[in-house]
C-alpha cells in the first residue's frame, strides 16, 4: 500500500487488498465444498470438476494480484 503523504493509502492499494483476502476466502469455501461433495455416497463428479476448475482459476487470480502487491527486485 502506498501512502500520498497526507495519511491516506491508496484506494486502489485497499481495493486490491480487499479483493485479494476476498479471493483467498472463496478459494478456502471451494476446498471445502469440494471435500463435502467428495464425501457424499454418489459425489456429482461433474460439480467437483467444475468446482476445481473455479478453484484453478481463483488461485491464478490471487497468484496476479500477489504478483502486483510485491515489486520485482532486479538483480
């Protein structure tokens, strides 16, 4: 988070912060309902495919945003 020198972060910075934690729940929540499914006598293999694939797809989004939040170190 970067600060504008009046004591204000940057919105932007809080935003992506915000969508980050929310991603990284959702991604907890698909785990979970995953394994729940899993555990049923006749799982839906075709939800748990399309649960793993939104789940895929969640982790690529966190790994960007984390990406963004941390500076490239050239070295």
């Amino acid at each position: 988070m970067t600060d504008d020198g009046s004591g204000h972060q940057d919105i932007d910075a809080v935003g992506s912060l915000a969508r980050l934690e929310a991603l990284k729940t959702e991604h907890r929540d698909l785990d979970a309902a995953i394994e729940a499914l899993r555990g049923m006598a006749a799982p839906d293999q075709l939800q748990v495919a399309r649960l793993k694939k939104r789940k895929l797809r969640l982790k690529d989004e966190i790994s960007k945003l984390e990406d963004m939040r941390v500076p490239d170190i050239i070295a």
